[in-house]
C-alpha cells in the first residue's frame, strides 16, 4: 500500500474531502524549516559554527530530519481518528486504538525501525557496518537530535514502554512500518542527505548539540505552526512524487513566511549618531551613551551591565549597543524585560518609532507588547489593523499588535518573542526555562535577539536566579545580553557576569571597581569595568527630613499643600494609604485635588486615576494644575509613572526603593523651588532596636519587610550622610545596606534577619527546582519528569497566590452584568487581582445569579478563572471608584502593600 494513502492533520477535518495526504504536511513543515535555516540568516550562521558544520550540510540535515516529524500519523491508530467519505485512504484496523499522541509513536516507531534502516540502504548511511561501541554513540546521538523533531508539539516525549504492535498494524496490502520506510527513503533521496558522521560518532559534538537543542525545537515548533496553516497549504489530496510537490511546499512556504513576518530578518543598519535617530545636530550623548557608542564589540557573546542614575539616558545607550551589536551580527532582533506591566507600557511608548532606526527603511521590523494586559494598552490597541481569524489550537483569542507586526505573530503571548522586536514583561522571558508547554519556541525566539533587561535590582532571590540561568542559556546560545539598574548591589553585578561567564564555559571573576556610575562588559576573556562620568545637570542632592508618628506627616503633607506646592505620601501598603488619604482629604482646602492610588481598584478605574495622575503631576503639567494637588499613594507611583512632585512624604523602605521614590521629587525643571526634601516616617532611632522596633510605628511596613535590618541600616546610613546623594554617594548608600554589613546589625534584629536568610535560601532552591536543567538538553527524563501538567510552576514566588475578582453588578431589570459596561474588553476592565486571603473575605456570589454568572462566563472567555463579586450584595466589603476594595475595618488586610504594579 502506497504511503501517498495515509492522510495527516492531527485534528478531525471538516467534511468529507478535505484531507491533506501526510507526506505532503510533512514537506510542507520541512519547506517552511528550510527557509527559516536560511544560510544567511545569523542564527542559522551561529548554529553551524557552533556545531562545525557547514551552513549548507546543516541545513540539509536538519530539514531532513525535521520532514520525520510526524511519523507517529503513520500509525494506523491515528489513521482511525477520523474516516472522510469519498476519499481513498489506508483502511482502519479496529483493534487499534489511538490512546498515545502522534508525536510520541513517532519516537516510537523510529526506535523500533531505526537500525533496519539504516542497514537495508534507507537512510543513505554510508557505513553500515559500525561496531558495537559506534552504534551505542550513534544511537543515543540520533535520540538526542530527534528529540527536538518528535517533541513538536511543545514538550520532548520519548518511547518509555510502549510496543509498535498496539499503534502500528498491518494488514493484506502492506504495514504501516513499511510505508513510513518507503517514505523516509525517498525524502533522503529527495533532500540529498548527507550525515555528518564523523560528528553524530562524537559525544563531545553530541553535548554542543544539547546545548543548543531547545533552540532547535523551537525552530521545529514554529515550523510546525506554519506548515499547519490551512490559509497557505491548502489539502493535496491527488497523489504525486514527492519531487513533484516539494517546489509546490517551497512556494507556498515563501508566501507563508512573507505574511507572517519569517521570509527575511530585518537588515541592520550601522549606527550613526543620536542625530540619525532624533533629526538633530544639537543632541550631545550623555557619557554613559558615549562609551557604548565607542568601546569595542567583540566577536563573541558580550554581556553589558549599565549602571547610572536615573535620567542618564540608559535606555538609549542600550539602544546604541543595542543596535551596534545587531549591525556586528550579534543578532537579528531586541526584546526588552521589564519587571511589571505598567514599566513594559512606559517602554513600549518611549521605544516608539525608533526601534526602525535599527533597521534598514525597507525592513519593516515586527514590534509587539508581550504581557497579560497588553490589549488595555491605548498605542497597541490603536495599531490593530483587522481582526485576525481566530487560531482554535493556540490561544487565538488574545490581542494582536501593530500594524507592522504580523497578525500571526502577536496572537498570542506564545508567539511575542518571535517578533524582530518586542517589550515585555521579564515573565514572558524567564517562561522559556520552566516547563511550560512551547516554552522552546520563547527560547528560540530569544536565540535571535540581543536580550535587554531594565531595572535588573527589581527582582527577588527566585526571579534572580531564574535570570542567571537565563543569561547563562542565552551566552550558551551564542546571544548577547545588555542588562540596565541604577541601584545595583556589587555582589549581584558579580553574580550576574558569573552566570554569563558559566554559559560561556569560563571560571568567574572578581568584579573590582566600586565606582558609580559604571559600565561593565563580559565575554570570552574579557572583562572590563569602565568608570564614568555623571553631566552636571543628572547630579541629584535629596535632603533628608525624618517624621516619627502619622500625625507628623499629615501635618507635614498639609503645610506643604497650604504653601502652594503638590505633594505625594508613597505608602508601603494599601490600607494604609487608604487611611491616610481618609483623612487628608477631610483636612485639605479642596478635596478634589486629591487622589488615591494603589493596586486594589478596578482596572478601568486604576486606568483612569493614572490618566489623571500624569495629568495633573506628568511632565507636561503646568502650575495652575499642580498647585496644592495631593497624591497618596503605594509603590505603583514609583514603578510606572513620569510624574514629579515638589515635596514628597515616604514610608520608611529599603534604601533602594527610597532612591527610586526621590525619582519622582522635582524630576522636571520648572523654575524656582525649594531645595527638595525628602520626609520618611520611620520608628525614632535606635542604636540597639528589639524585634518590635518597626511595628510599633508602621505594622503594615513590618509585614511587608519582613526583614527589618534592611530598613534599620538604611535609617543608619541616611542619619549618617544626611541626604540622597546621587551619584557620588550611591555606591556607599546600597552597599551599606545590601554589602557586608551583617556585623552592624543590632542583635534585637538578627533573627528577622536569619529568618529572611532562610527565605530566600528556600527561594533559590525553589528557583532551581522548577527550571528545567537546559544543560542537558530538550529530553524527556522520566525519573524527574517536570513536565506534568497538573503542576503549578511561577515566574515569581508568592507568600500567597492571587486571583482576579470580576466585579458584577445589577441592571434595573434584576439582570447580573460586569461592573464595566458598553466597553472594549470590559472583562478585563472589570478585574482586580487581590490576595486570596482577601478575595476569601468577599461574599459569595447568590446562589440565584449563578446562572447568569454562566451565561456571562460563556460570553466572554476570559472569565473563566476569575472569582465573581457581587458587590451590592456584599455587606462587609465594599468598591467604589475613589477608594477602591475597602474591607471590613475588623479584617487584617497588613502586608498587602507588595502587590504587583
């Protein structure tokens, strides 16, 4: 029986004639993997090199390779899925059940037939007579490189115990096995393959190979993706030589390829100056932007750490490097991390229309948001061209991006790392080391990039040692990195450059320069640390004022509101930004020029306030505005938002988060003012504090940081040096508090330290048990399997998990709708994330609206995970679009001040 009988989409077809016969889906994945391996292309250029290969033979190879697939559909079993009428195809045999995915039958049936293959001429192998040590190192190295081409679907499989018998039959015509033979032999004819022996015979080659192999499954996924499009390969169903459909799968995956943004990497321009980017002769780099314009590109992977203050123009010199190293062949693309949602829109808007200056005019560069709440975004929304059919196998229902961003690309948050050029959430990024399904396919998608992370200080012990093992993957993949802070502890710059130098196979060294701002670069025998100088205007004196009760710093907030100056009081948690702002808006002479914000509104509502925010304190406002204008709010003020005030009240925090809040203090020029001052409520000082020392005067800071010799050294070092003064004293400010300083630390505070120590040793552990070990490459290891699906692995390691409540509301006809209504995605709008021991606190939605509360659930997907509110109906907790979530005043809601922005 001809093998041209077995049809090959995985899902059921629709209606009764159109079926695609299966060598033809395989060729068609394969065409689409031979133009992405194009040999021009960088990362097919840096795979070859890597592997010793020639461009060409590679290509060749693992085309070939990737056309096996899908051999599992030639199991009778599969074939049984579905039967079309009218179309002739390899009968069923009943006592076949399909219970193992196709893709896992394809490592099944390779196992079992591998050998005869290669022995009986099948696959063109030119030595069958190999001794028994050879064959032991060519079969686990044909394991290994199959892996990624089985493991297609998103995550590796392997054999285990299953038998051919129970998938693969035979009956009076042929067998399964033998049609699968007879095709594997004539697409090694066709492709012209050609083993690499001598390599596939090497473990040394074999171990370069894992490293690279979740960048080649990645490429395998996205191949698959596109040779399943039913818009560009269009069912055969007429059999004909594979030579003759093969130029028929190559055409149509140029066309695929072309609208889907993959036919060619953007072509990188050299970079020519600031003014080529901004139009003007007038722009003078700051001294940060004028190393990275002049310090020397490498050959090899580099990674670059940043570090100056805030407003130095960091961004931009990362684009300069940025863009030297895409022009040097560093990379075809840039993806850029950042810790929160609001922190990726910030730089999503900044990035604009410049990202294209990277590229030459006729490239036209794909640019996405990558995060959960991208479609809230105003820009990207108004880049939306047409609505994009909905994708029933890959989350077809999230947003899509620009105009200028394939459709297909941005589709779902899967796909966003495939874009030349995206900024996102460092979530989306640190997704491709956990066993998420297709989280390959982010790993490829960052093998093409320069990866830029911002605020690199803003993570905690298990974000930190999930980005060492990606900066280490990446320099392993041959990339480069570029990392940004402006409040950079010495011993994570040390461990950051270590994770690069342990990817590029080299010992660790001792980062030595203590100077500030400083740029530092790392790669093959290179390590070099460049002091820098800091122009006039960046250099930034904050007085110091200390407050030791609330009634201070109302009173405090109100002088300063009489004076005529605007004001913020950044809180460390909600409740108690909502108490303060109670009271302060009875006590102010116009209650409407105060506002609150924090994390625990509405999402319609939270857009909203942080509109009236850069309204009334952006850097366009004027005096009339600002004048007397009064803002409490929690940490959401100091991570997102280009505002700034005159005069500014703080909970007292670590002293890196006191840094970034004076930020927002006199930010802008805008003519004379008073020296600005910084006010922080804090305990009274204490030489020798008792563990209550904090919660005394800020119980809610106490549950927040638990650690509290963090905020007693940094209460010591600003007594000692007075102010904030940056940059001459930023490096004596963070190492006083994050360096070693264990000795200073009072005894009372010792075990709320130990105790921390202890945490995020558990943090680290956790970090690296939920990673996949990426050094050992895309296998299965069914004695630690982490790809269970019933596990639930984070990007971020939570005290407490949080869940989105949907606000609900009643019409005046008794019917259950969502708290927004009328409005695009009012779903989402409707949401707030709380703690789930705060959504516990809600009242239970009715049991007489439950099923409307279906109804709308099957409305709009979305709602699927969410927990539903019904807030009139609730007697203890309330929302209004002033004050947000307000629970009962008898629940303990402390320590909520840590919520995401």
């Amino acid at each position: 029986m001809s093998y041209y009988l077995y049809w090959g989409k995985a899902r059921p077809v629709d209606g009764g004639d159109s079926c695609h016969l299966l060598p033809y889906h395989s060729l068609d994945v394969a065409a689409v993997g031979w133009y992405l391996l194009e040999t021009q292309r960088p990362l097919a250029q840096r795979l070859a090199s890597q592997l010793g290969l020639p461009p060409d033979s590679m290509r060749r190879f693992f085309v070939f390779l990737l056309g096996l697939h899908d051999l599992g559909k030639f199991a009778r079993a599969f074939q049984g899925v579905a039967r079309p009428e009218g179309v002739e195809l390899a009968p069923p045999i009943e006592r076949l059940a399909y219970t193992e995915r196709h893709d896992r039958l394809g490592a099944l049936l390779w196992q079992s037939c591998w050998i005869e293959w290669l022995q009986d001429g099948t696959l063109r192998w030119p030595d069958r007579d190999l001794d028994r040590k050879a064959r032991r190192q060519l079969s686990e190295t044909l394991r290994v490189i199959l892996a990624p081409m089985f493991g297609h679907h998103g995550q590796p499989v392997e054999p285990g115990r299953l038998e051919p018998t129970e998938f693969f039959g035979h009956d009076n015509s042929a067998s399964d096995s033998e049609a699968a033979h007879r095709f594997v032999a004539d697409w090694a004819d066709l492709i012209d393959l050609d083993w690499p022996v001598d390599q596939l015979l090497s473990p040394e080659w074999r171990q370069a190979f894992l490293d690279l192999s979740w960048t080649i499954a990645g490429w395998a996924t996205l191949s698959d993706w596109l040779g399943s499009n039913r818009d560009h390969f269009t069912y055969c169903q007429d059999p004909m030589p594979l030579a003759e459909y093969w130029p028929i799968a190559l055409e149509r995956a140029e066309q695929a390829l072309q609208e889907s943004g993959f036919a060619q990497p953007p072509e990188p321009v050299a970079y020519a100056g600031l003014a080529s980017w901004f139009g003007s002769q007038s722009v003078t780099p700051t001294p940060l932007q004028r190393e990275a314009e002049t310090l020397p590109i490498g050959d090899g992977p580099q990674l670059f750490i940043l570090e100056d203050v805030t407003g130095a123009g960091k961004t931009e010199a990362a684009c300069i490097l940025a863009q030297r190293l895409l022009a040097a062949g560093h990379g075809e693309g840039l993806y850029f991390a950042l810790p929160t949602m609001a922190t990726s829109n910030a730089m999503y808007e900044r990035l604009g229309n410049l990202h294209q200056r990277f590229y030459a005019v006729a490239s036209r560069p794909s640019f996405v948001l990558a995060h959960g709440a991208r479609e809230l975004n105003d820009t990207f929304v108004k880049a939306v061209a047409t609505e994009q059919p909905e994708d029933l196998d890959y989350a077809g229902d999230d947003m899509t991006a620009t105009t200028r961003c394939n459709r297909w690309l941005a589709d779902s948050r899967k796909k966003s790392l495939l874009a030349d050029v995206g900024v996102g959430t460092i979530d989306q990024a640190l997704m491709g080391l956990l066993p998420f399904r297709h989280q390959s396919l982010r790993l490829y998608g960052l093998a093409r990039k320069v990866l830029v992370v911002d605020e690199v200080h803003a993570y905690d012990h298990y974000m930190q040692t999930l980005l060492n093992q990606l900066l280490a993957h990446h320099a392993r993949q041959g990339g480069s990195a570029i990392l940004l802070t402006a409040t950079l502890p010495h011993g994570m710059r040390e461990a950051l450059a270590s994770a690069w130098l342990e990817g590029l196979g080299q010992a660790p060294v001792s980062m030595q320069e203590e100077a500030f701002p400083l740029l530092t670069q790392v790669g093959h025998d290179l390590a070099r640390e460049v002091p820098l100088a800091t122009r006039p205007e960046m250099s930034r004196d904050v007085g110091i004022d200390w407050l030791t009760s609330e009634e201070q710093a109302l009173d405090t907030v109100l002088a300063a509101v009489e004076a005529g100056e605007c004001v913020a009081w950044v809180r460390n948690t909600v409740d108690d930004a909502i108490r303060a702002y109670e009271q302060l808006r009875q006590r102010h002479p116009d209650p409407e020029r105060c506002l609150l914000f924090h994390s625990r509104f509405a999402m319609a509502d939270r857009q909203r306030i942080e509109s009236d925010v850069i309204e009334r304190l952006g850097k366009a406002s004027i005096a009339d505005q600002r004048r007397g204008q009064l803002l409490i709010s929690t940490q959401v003020f100091q991570e997102s938002l280009d505002c700034d005030v005159d005069h500014m009240v703080s909970d007292l925090a670590p002293i890196d988060l006191l840094i970034q809040r004076a930020g927002r203090l006199q930010r802008h020029g805008r003519g004379p003012r008073r020296a600005p001052v910084l006010a922080i409520l804090a305990p009274e000082w204490s030489e020798a504090p008792d563990a209550q020392w904090l919660k005394r005067t800020l119980p809610g800071t106490q549950a927040v940081y638990r650690d509290t010799s963090l905020l007693w050294l940094t209460q010591r070092v600003l007594r000692e040096l007075g102010a904030i003064r940056m940059p001459a004293e930023a490096r004596e400010l963070i190492e006083s508090v994050y360096g070693r300083v264990a000795d200073l630390v009072p005894d009372g505070l010792q075990e709320a330290r130990w105790e921390q120590r202890g945490m995020q040793g558990v943090a680290v552990s956790m970090a690296n048990f939920n990673a996949l070990s990426l050094e050992q490459g895309y296998l299965r290891h069914p004695e630690a399997d982490q790809w269970q699906e019933e596990l639930e692995i984070g990007t971020r390691l939570v005290d407490e998990p949080t869940l989105n409540v949907v606000l609900l509301k009643c019409t005046a006809d008794d019917e259950l709708t969502l708290w927004v209504e009328g409005e695009r995605h009012a779903a989402m709008l409707s949401q707030v994330k709380l703690r789930q021991s705060q959504a516990e606190k809600l009242a239970e939605l009715p049991a007489g609206d439950q099923a409307q509360w279906e109804a709308l659930q099957g409305r709009y997907k979305g709602l699927r995970f969410t927990r539903p509110w019904l807030v009139e109906a609730d007697t203890d907790c309330a929302y209004d679009a002033q004050w947000g979530v307000r629970f009962s005043p008898n629940t303990d809601n402390q320590g909520d001040g840590c919520e995401s922005a």
